[in-house]
C-alpha cells in the first residue's frame, strides 16, 4: 500500500541536515497510525482502505520499519517499511503538511540503500494508484497490475520494481 501524495508542503521547508531517518520504536505505532488514517491520498473513493487500518507496535517489531523524522521538532514526517522475503516495500507515507519537500526521495535514497545492504537486487511495490508517478519518479518500472480484490481492495493497483543493486 504506498502512497505518496503529490500536494505541497506548507510553512518553511526542511533542509535534509534537519531531517533524519531512524528505525521505528514501538512507540512511533500511534504516531504512524494516525499519518495513515489522515492520508490525503486516502480520501474519497480510496477513504476504505485506510480505514480502521493499524501500524501496531508488533508490526514495527516484526518489520523493517524507518520514520523520516524533523530532528529539532521530533515531528514524523514520513515513514516506509521494507519486508524482505519477499522484498516488498509494503507502507511509503509522507505527511500531507510535508509533501513537496523531498522526504518521499528522502525515504527512497533510504530504502535503496537498505535493500542494498539487505542483500537485494530489486524491490516489489505494489502502488496506490495516485503515487505510481512518483515511484516512477524514482525510478520505479512498471512491471504489471495487481487486479482488485473485493472487498479488501476495490481498484487496480500499478506493480514496480525498484531496482536496488
């Protein structure tokens, strides 16, 4: 389920040396739940999807999960999280208040680098439909369509594999 809006940022724009990417804690779960929930790329048609939808303390345990996050503030700004067997990219959120701020390439510079020292070659994701022209952006190639699936999922959704080695 990524998703990565492509709305702009309001207010002043963090430069990089101000943003860091750190491993998720178990306490971050309520934190990353709510960026899901509010998704602006979850609205209308897409609202079910995300709807009741948990990033419990279990999954960030489970999973390799990273939060790009403002160091001065302590503000979330965006997160992924990278299953490895099979290499996935499963979560890609940004903060609707941070999009147009480069944390989506930030967040992608990271996971490149992560799969790479994980061992892997190429990363499966399986896009909302709205973010597939940044995961192209980023160098994603469309490798398919994952058909929907009722009721869980009521739309097609572009498959793409980001290549990493």
């Amino acid at each position: 389920m990524g998703s990565v809006g492509e709305g702009r940022g309001r207010g002043r724009a963090p430069r990089h040396a101000d943003v860091m990417v750190r491993r998720a804690a178990v306490g971050d779960a309520r934190r990353l739940t709510r960026l899901v929930r509010t998704s602006g790329a979850y609205e209308g048609p897409y609202a079910s999807m995300v709807e009741g939808y948990r990033v419990g303390p279990d999954y960030i345990e489970t999973h390799r999960v990273f939060v790009a996050e403002h160091i001065a503030t302590g503000r979330i700004l965006g997160f992924y999280a990278l299953l490895l067997d099979p290499p996935e990219l499963d979560l890609m959120f940004v903060a609707d208040s941070a999009q147009g701020l480069g944390i989506g390439r930030l967040l992608a510079t990271h996971l490149r680098e992560e799969a790479r020292s994980a061992g892997l070659t190429g990363v499966r994701i399986v896009s909302h439909p709205p973010a597939e022209g940044f995961y192209r952006s980023i160098g994603a190639e469309p490798v398919g369509t994952v058909l929907a699936d009722p009721p869980a999922v009521l739309w097609d959704r572009p498959e793409l594999l980001f290549r990493v080695g």
